[in-house]
C-alpha cells in the first residue's frame, strides 16, 4: 500500500503544478491590456491617452509590498528625481512609475 502512495506522489504533484501555471497564465490572458482601447473614447482621446502613457517611466518592481513601491516613489519625489510618481498592481508585482 505504502508503494501505490510514492507512485501517486509524483503525478500529484504535477497535477498541482500545472494547475497553478495555468491559473497565472488564465490570470494573465484575462487581464485587459493598457493598449486596448476603449469602447467610448474617440480617436482623439486614444492619441492622449498615448501620450500621457509615454511620459510616465517603469522606474522599478516590488514582489507584494506595495508600501515599498510608495516609499520607494516619495524617496525620489522629495530628492527632485522625479516631479510624480504612481504605483501600479500587475499579478503580485507593484510596479513604479514617475514623470
């Protein structure tokens, strides 16, 4: 009986592996991207919204800690580094930006 468990082991744990990729993965695939535009906004709005995007600089990642993101942006906000900052959530990541 204990021989029928070891050889179960290793398939459970794939099993459990794959799962947890493809939940990232459906996760990931859910998500609407930046890029896609909107269904009410005109082609004028879309060329703004572009631009304000591309003045905005990725700046760093922070893994669950979004007090580290914001720490991280006044700490360069108070230095003149950057006249603003934003943090953003994507999956378990904070991510920082400034202009």
């Amino acid at each position: 009986m204990k021989s029928r468990a070891f050889r179960l082991a290793p398939a459970v744990a794939a099993l459990t592996a794959g799962l947890l990729l493809a939940g990232a993965s459906g996760a990931a695939v859910a998500t609407p991207s930046e890029e896609s535009p909107s269904a009410t906004g005109s082609a004028a709005s879309k060329s703004d919204d572009k631009s304000a995007r591309a003045s905005w600089t990725k700046r760093g990642e922070y893994y669950h800690n979004q007090d580290c993101c914001h720490s991280a942006g006044d700490h360069g906000k108070r230095n003149g580094d950057w006249h603003d900052y934003k943090c953003e959530h994507h999956g378990h990541w904070w991510w920082l930006y400034s202009k």
